[in-house]
C-alpha cells in the first residue's frame, strides 16, 4: 500500500467527497462529534489509527486537531483507494 509523508497529504482530496461519502459523514457525525472531544483531552495525537476508514473522509477531522499522521484501516480495496489521497498511510484489512 501507498505510504505518503505529512507534507504529502492531498489536502484538495478531502474537497472531492462523493454523495455516498456526504451521506456517510452526515450519518457518522454524532460519533464523530464524540470523538473528537475525547481526541480533544489526548496530550499527544499526532498519530493517529483510523480503523474502519472507509475512503478517508473523517479523518479531515483529525488533521483539523493538530494529527499530523493518520493511518488508516479498512478491508474495502475500493474505498483504500481514495483514502489513500487523504491519509498518511493506509493498511488493507484482512477479515
């Protein structure tokens, strides 16, 4: 898998969300929500692990908060494909 360093990440990637990624990120938004306060109190969250990343786009919220790495997981070739643009590193999960 694709492995890009912090200065690499594709910031214009995170603009080009589809209706099926919208519709995800608007469903997980409570979640998302209570996230984020908990990534909020974490004293070092420069690294973070995405598991279940889908194609990347929460992890918009992350870099937003100061990650300066996001590695995700997910078992969707499909969808690892667009989070590779978006995120540091991606891993392909073997269920």
């Amino acid at each position: 898998m694709k492995t890009t360093k912090p200065s690499e990440i594709n910031k214009e990637a995170f603009d080009e969300a589809s209706l099926a990624e919208e519709w995800y990120y608007k469903q997980q938004l409570p979640r998302i929500r209570i996230l984020m306060e908990i990534f909020k109190s974490i004293g070092n969250k420069e690294i973070v692990a995405d598991i279940g990343c889908f194609t990347g786009i929460i992890s918009q919220e992350y870099f937003k908060l100061g990650a300066k790495i996001v590695e995700g997981f997910d078992v969707s070739e499909k969808a690892l494909e667009k989070a590779s643009k978006r995120l540091t590193k991606i891993y392909k999960w073997k269920a």
